[in-house]
DNA sequence: TTCTTTGTTCCGGA
DNA sequence: GTCCGGAACAAAGA
C-alpha cells in the first residue's frame, strides 16, 4: 500500500545509496509482473550509471546514463531493498515487510558494482518496472494524465473550484483519482477527510471555501508528517531487525472499525462502509 | 472455496 | 462526445 510519502521515502534512501553506481548485470526472475517483462531492454542497460532518483505521484524514476529511466511502480507490495557484498541487507528504512528468507519473490536482481544488488521483491506482483526513454517522460501514457502534486503550490483552492465545477462526484473518490490529484490513496484520503471532518461520501458541489481549505491543509501536512516519519501506509513496517514499527499506529480512522473515535471529543464509533469500492472509515458524528 | 486487499483501466448507461 | 459508477484485473493469504 505504498502511497506518496513511502515511495519518496525508498526515492530517498535510493538515493543514499545507488546514485552513480554501474549497472553491471540484470536477472530477471519472473516473465511478467503487472505487465510483461521486455527482457531485451533490460538487456541493454549494462555498464551504465545511475544517476538520480526521481518521484512523480506514486511512480519512482531511476535516471540512468544514455538517455534511460527505469519506471518502477511498487503497485501493493513492491518493494526495493539493497544487499552489500556479503548478501547483508542494508540498513535502510524502505524495506518493510520482507523475510530475509523469501527470494521466491525477488523478481528483479540488478548487479551493481562494489558487489552491490538492489532487488525489486513483489509478493502479488501488482508494481511493475519498465525501461524508458527519459526525454519521453511527461509524454509517458501512465505519467502524462497525472494530475498536480499535492505537496506543491498547484494543488490550492482555485485549482480545487476549478476543477470540481460542474461535476457531481463524492469528494473521497476524486481525492483518489490521479487525474485530479496525483499520489493519494485509500488511506490517506480516509485520514484527510477524517481531520478535515467531511464526510467521505459527500458531493463536492457541496463543499465550502473553509471545507476546501482544510482539505488542502490536512493534505500537504499529513502527507509531511508522514514522509518525516519514514512512511507509515504500511501496515506492517518492520524495522531491519523484523521489530515492529510505530507508525502503523498513528492514524486516526484506518482500520478502526468499531473503536471510540479518535477526536477526543466524541463517544461515537468509528463506522466502515465501502465507498468508490474502497474500504472506508469515518465517525458519522465528526464527519458532516 | 470465497473474500479481501490495491491502483489502474475499461466499459456501459445516462 | 462527457461524466459517473461499477466491474475487471493482477496474486496470494486468511
């Protein structure tokens, strides 16, 4: 469930620790991933550096020499990890939920030198990583539609009023959809919509000035918090010693059917229904 | 065996 | 043509 704030977390630790190394070698455990595996391209990016890392929405971009990016998208349970040359995992912090023992699912090895191999292990394999030409990255059919960033000063009021004119969705499914606002998922659009005490089935004909500014607020700052924290969409972050995290802890409706609500101020239940086919949690009272 | 989980895409009806 | 909601899809664990 790695939504915008843990995908720049494996963006930053990526960066720590992969930037101008040389791609020696790619093994390609599995025929297809979310898409069929062009294996010939893989091919074609040995003895060639890495560059930057890079993050747009939920997709990470490696930037590599040659006017090549490797588009990776993690889908639910993609993940990167990096092994030293003694086959020790690197103590970063991007790697949750992985058994040290489970290479059954490390589709992809890329051989880097200095013995070093950065593995994409995916248990459903629902992510998926494809070789691009990098100058033909904003025209890329998954990259062209997004819409704004929300930590950026695109996503603001007049854009919100703007874009919701003349539509009649519910304000949880367009916080979901890319094309309106790139890098949000289930659940932090449960929690936006919780702090900002809106309703998630409600209409966005119907939201105010102060409802839109506290969606943008609780927006921008959830997702800071969180990045800050080191990714907590995980349900289950392990640290490099397998303990548990704490941040699975910290939200506020995600997961608390039937518990008091969090406000503080409240003694009703948190209530679960699906909504735009999702999971949702929400305090009738709290959430008008 | 069925249900659940996710982001994305597609399709039918209005 | 456009908008909206629902279904489908991928894989695996409970």
């Amino acid at each position: 469930m790695p939504e915008l704030p843990e995908v720049e977390v494996v963006k930053r630790s990526l960066k720590n620790n992969i930037i101008n190394l040389n791609i020696k070698k790619v093994t390609i455990n599995t025929n297809k991933l979310r898409y069929k595996i062009n294996k010939s391209k893989f091919n074609k990016i040995k003895d060639i550096k890495i560059l930057d890392i890079k993050r747009r929405s939920k997709y990470l971009l490696i930037k590599l020499e040659k006017n090549i990016t490797i588009l990776a998208h993690l889908g639910m349970t993609g993940k990167f990890f990096i092994l030293d040359k003694t086959g020790t995992r690197k103590k970063t912090s991007f790697y949750y939920r992985l058994n040290n023992n489970d290479k059954k699912h490390n589709h992809l090895i890329f051989n880097l030198n200095k013995g070093k191999k950065l593995i994409y292990n995916d248990v459903r394999k629902f992510g998926f990583i494809k070789i691009i030409a990098s100058k033909n990255i904003s025209t890329h059919p998954h990259l062209k539609f997004l819409g704004p960033e929300p930590l950026l000063k695109q996503f603001n009021i007049k854009y919100i009023q703007n874009y919701i004119q003349n539509k009649n969705r519910n304000i949880k499914d367009i916080l979901m959809d890319q094309k309106f606002v790139s890098g949000l998922g289930n659940i932090y659009v449960n929690e936006i919509l919780f702090l900002s005490k809106i309703k998630p089935n409600k209409r966005t004909k119907n939201l105010n000035i102060g409802e839109m500014k506290k969606i943008i607020y609780f927006t921008k700052s959830i997702l800071k918090k969180s990045i800050k924290e080191g990714g907590s969409s995980i349900k289950d972050f392990n640290d490099s010693e397998g303990k548990q995290g704490v941040f699975q802890q910290q939200f506020n409706v995600y997961g608390r059917e039937g518990e008091k609500c969090t406000t503080g101020k409240c003694d009703k239940v948190i209530k679960k229904m699906v909504i735009s086919q999702r999971a949702t949690f929400f305090c009738k009272s709290c959430q008008k």
